[in-house]
C-alpha cells in the first residue's frame, strides 16, 4: 500500500474535483502493473495498473488507495475492471465517501468472489484526499492554514524591512504543498505588503497553485503577481472588479467566508492553502472554517511584530485544539501539524 | 558519570553559591561510594564518596562532575583528600571556572601521580552548574526564560477568567525547574493580575525558589503570594519599601536591569527563572540577559491575546538565535529549549 500511496502522491493537485489515487497490482510478492489517476477526465489508477500487468493480474492482488468505483462516471466502473481482470484479492486503503460509491464498489467485488480488506494505510490516504473528501461531502474545499513563527509567537517584525522566518528547508516544504493544493488564500493585506508570487518557482516539475485573494472591497493592487490567469478573486456582492476579470481571475462574489468557500468548491477548487495574514486567518479560525493547521517554527526570539491570528478574543479555555498533532525537524526549524476537523470519512461497516 | 551526575542533581537549587556536585567511585567495576554536595559550608560530594569507599577507594577510579578544588575554603581541598586515599584515577566532567581553582585541581593531581580524564559529560555537567559558573565569572545569576503559549504564539487570552495553557505534566516540570533553580522572577503586572503562589507544592520534597518581584515604583500588593520570607523585591533607587521588609523581603535598590542581577549575585542567587510577565521578560530579552530558554507548546489556536515578550521592535533578521535546540513531547504538550548566552566554561588546555 505504501507504494500505491507513492503512486496516488503523484496526482495531488492536479486530479481535481477528483481524488488522487494509485494503484499497484501485485503477482507471487512481484509488482506487475502500477497507476495512478493523473487528472479528471483521464482513466482511473486502477485502468493504468491493470493496463500494465495485463493478463498477470489475473489471480493477483491489487492495492489501491481508494475503494474502486461502482458507477458509471467519465469512465467505466473500476470494480468491474478487477473483476473482469481476475483480481482475486483487493486491498483498499479507505471507502469511498461519494454517495454514488459508498461501500458499492466494495460489495460489487466481494458480490463477485473477490476477497477485500478495507482500511490498510488508511490515516494516510485520507491526508492525501482531505480535498476531494471535503468538496464531495460538504461542498467546500478543505482548508489548511500554513505559517511560520518565531518561538515567541511572531509572523513578522513590525514595519518595513522584514526578513524571513524560517529556512530554506522550511520554505521549500511549502513550495511542495503549494504543488499539493489546489490553491493558495491571501487576504489584502498581505497582497498589498508583501506582493508574494505564491509559486512553486524552486520546486522541479512543480505546478503553481490557483492563488486565491480575498478583497471584500475590491481595491487589491491589480499589478500584484497573484493576479494572474486563473486566479480568483474573492469580493463582497456589488462590487465590480473588472480590473482583476481583464487580467484572467475568476471573480467570486460572496457575503461570508462559508459562502465563499461554497463558491471555490463550485470552481473545483478541493483544496486550499491559507497563507494568511493574521486577519483573514483569524476570520477563518472563528468561523470554524481551518481544517488542519502545518506551523512551522524558528527557534529564535523577535521580542515584537505581529501574531499569526488575529481575531476574536476568547478564554484559554475555550481555545480550538489541534488533533493527531506530530512534530517534525525541518532543518533549523521545527514543523507541528495537527487537525481541527476531521477529513470526512466512511466506516467499513457503512454509509456515511 | 551518568550516576555522579544523577548525585549532584539532588543538590541543585541547595547548594548556591556553590555548585551542585556528585562523585562516584568505582573499584573493580563496582561502585564503592557515592556523594554529593549538599549545601555551602557542609563537605564536598568527594569527602562523602571516599568516606563511604574507606580502604577501598585505594587504586580506585573517581568520577566527579566538576574539577576537585584546590584550595583551602570552607573545607581542605578535595584533590588531596583523593591523593591521599590513593585514588589512580579521576574523570572530571567539567573544570571549575572558580579563578581559586581552574585547572589547579587538575593539575595538583597529576602531579601527585593520578591519571586524569577532563571532558566526560560535560554538556549535562555544565547545564547543572550554570547558575554557579554565571556567579562565579559573570556575578549574577543564570536566567532561564520559561513560559508556555499556545500554537498561535498567546500565553494568556484577554481579560479575566483564563485558564490555563499547558498540561498537568508541564506544570509539574515547571514545579522540577523551581526545586532546582535558586529564585523565580516576575513583573508587579503578573503579581497584581494573577497573584502566583509559585511554588512547588505538588513535588514531594521540593523546596520553594526564592520569589524575586520586579516592581520599579514598589506598588506591587503586599498581600501578594510571593511577598513572603526569603522573596526580594527589585526596586528602583528611593523607593520606601517598608511594608515588604516587615514581611521578610530584602529590598534591592537598582536603576538598571544589570544592576538587579548583580545585586541578585551578591544575594547569592546563582540561578534565576523567568516567570514573566512579557513586559519583564521582553525587558530581559531586550538587554541580552535571558541565557536560557525553555518553552511549552500547547498544540491550539486562540486567535487573539497576549504574546509572551513585549519589548522594543527590531527587523526578523535581528531575531537572537536559540543554540542547542531541544524538542521534547510533554504530555500533550511540546517543550522547546535553547540558550541564547553560553555557560561559561573553561578550556581543558587553560585558563578562562
């Protein structure tokens, strides 16, 4: 399954609304066919692996990260692929939350003498599709909100001048997830200030993420570089921005962030990298709407500048807690992730 | 070394001025005596350890965390004690930086024909004799910045009704840092606001840290918790302070935050950690006099609230560097250490 995973890695950010997925066949402990779905509209993982292993997968086993499909979409069901392939054993890494799959893809394989485990790499495949989960259950992109501090709490000095947080190893993690996600928010603010490019510019072979601004009132400068083809701008209802529409951006009129979020799962956007500042983060944080958190932090002392989240005050008590927290050294600087929702899920036993 | 250095630890936060140091010695492979300073004016850790080797230390091996004295003080020098019980050799964690002894000790027991080691733990030997190798070559206290903030770089939400950051298990370490260090520090704002006891009241055997207010005007309420027997008040030049004495406080005088360590020094006060608040600790910060740092991390947003350090504004590339980082799960909660100044040491090959 490990390797399936590798192979599903592949497609992240690039298969939306559609999940990423691998496949790897396997023959007498020997790897004879390997897929993965490259983007929507082209044949699923299972159809690649099954194209490679050819008449070897008959009576082997086939790994895949996601239960095969039941149903006829852009292409035929992948579970009747298996079958007729003479798969005889399926191991799926998690089920497919898609009310039009939902275990029947699963039933379909064993309805015909297929043996099929259920939830091997599970925790890790359910990262890799977080995206396609959140759009295919709630209509809205799963959000992460990514920052880099310093070991007192501070994003950024106060004023001009600023320098950079964390290292180089840290800034190129972020470059992969830039490649991983279908898009990146910014507020105004941070547009205006910074003018970041958000690209995956030192990463081979990355993909630049959809850049994401929101600008209730419109006035983001249009020469910023995150106004490019592709982009979306996020602005309040009445406000006309054909400006940013001259310069290729999709305009998003919307009255709150849920509303907002809804219109970027219209668009296909399954995931979202928050790249802040403090207060659209904040706003994010109080409406609920940060679905996992990737902090990384430098080992060094500012003893001023500005906090990663601005917003409400609330008690100590009543803070949002991060789940499955880990930590990890990322060259001089430290990474702790941590969820604040869970990745929608199915279990075994059932629907949604 | 490991269980001579197990030994001295129970001295720390008992012994100052002196250091805390432990000996074991070691016959045949068995350990024939063991000691450790208990506190100034009572015998070394080697007298305790030969006298419990007796005959035995004869052609022994001695481990000790800091170089044997040399001179005559308090007691007569512990390098002849182990010359004259016939001691063949001895490991020495780390030289004593005292200008009395540094490298005499070494030297008397090579010339008396013992075979000498010099280095053997010396990281761990000279994080327990930080506060008295400040004292001895700086005169004033080792400062250990600590305090505990959320994900989102917030020690405190805002307002009343707080709640506490961190877990249960990193407040008892807090209690462990407060058994071992001489004096715990705070502003009159964390007094006045939260009134803090402390102390080490959940640690069997813990003994309180000396509590140290600063309170430049001398307005800090005498009710508080930590105006109690043994506290100093921090004070600037003029300030009455009466009310504190009558309820067994030192009054210490000083303009400048230099000037307050050093008067801490003369207290005997080798050891000092910083509880807070971000006024006193950003002061602290910004005069270059926290050495140490050690921080929780509790792994939640709060989105708004206070920062741990207020202090003066300086660009990110002026942040100061933590060195020896360390990463520790606590509970649910992360501990982060470094040091900003070096513990002072002294080369093998010299003097300081």
């Amino acid at each position: 399954m490990t390797q399936a995973l590798a192979e599903a890695r592949t497609g992240m950010g690039r298969t939306s609304p559609n999940p990423p997925v691998g496949c790897v066949i396997v023959q007498d402990g020997e790897v004879v066919g390997r897929g993965a779905h490259p983007r929507a509209g082209e044949a699923h993982a299972e159809v690649f692996a099954l194209r490679e292993a050819g008449v070897r997968a008959r009576s082997a086993t086939a790994f895949v990260t996601l239960e095969p499909c039941s149903h006829h979409g852009r292409t035929p069901p992948c579970a009747d692929a298996l079958i007729a392939a003479g798969v005889r054993r399926v191991v799926v890494a998690a089920l497919d939350p898609n009310p039009q799959v939902a275990g029947r893809g699963v039933a379909r394989l064993r309805a015909a003498g297929v043996d099929v485990q259920v939830g091997v790499g599970e925790a890790e495949a359910l990262r890799q599709q977080a995206g396609f989960r959140s759009l295919v259950v709630r209509g809205r992109p799963w959000v992460v909100f990514k920052y880099a501090m310093t070991l007192d709490g501070r994003v950024a000095a106060c004023g001009e001048g600023n320098g950079r947080v964390s290292g180089a190893e840290a800034r190129r993690r972020v470059m992969v997830w830039r490649n991983e996600l279908d898009a990146v928010a910014v507020g105004r603010g941070t547009v205006a200030l910074d003018d970041p490019a958000l690209t995956t510019r030192d990463l081979p072979g990355g993909r630049h993420a959809r850049p994401v601004v929101f600008d209730r009132s419109g006035r983001a400068p249009v020469t910023a570089q995150v106004v490019r083809p592709g982009g979306v701008l996020v602005t309040a209802p009445g406000v006309a921005a054909a400006p940013f529409e001259k310069r290729g951006m999709t305009v998003l009129h919307a009255d709150t962030l849920p509303d907002a979020l809804s219109g970027l799962g219209a668009l296909n956007v399954a995931s979202l990298l928050l790249e802040g500042g403090p207060t659209l983060a904040g706003a994010f944080l109080a409406a609920g709407l940060v679905d996992e958190v990737r902090t990384f932090i430098a080992p060094k002392l500012l003893g001023a500048g500005l906090s990663p989240l601005t917003g409400p005050s609330r008690p100590m008590a009543l803070a949002q807690e991060l789940r499955d927290v880990t930590t990890e050294v990322v060259g001089p600087d430290l990474l702790i992730t941590g969820f604040l929702n869970d990745i929608p899920r199915l279990d075994a036993g059932g629907r949604n």
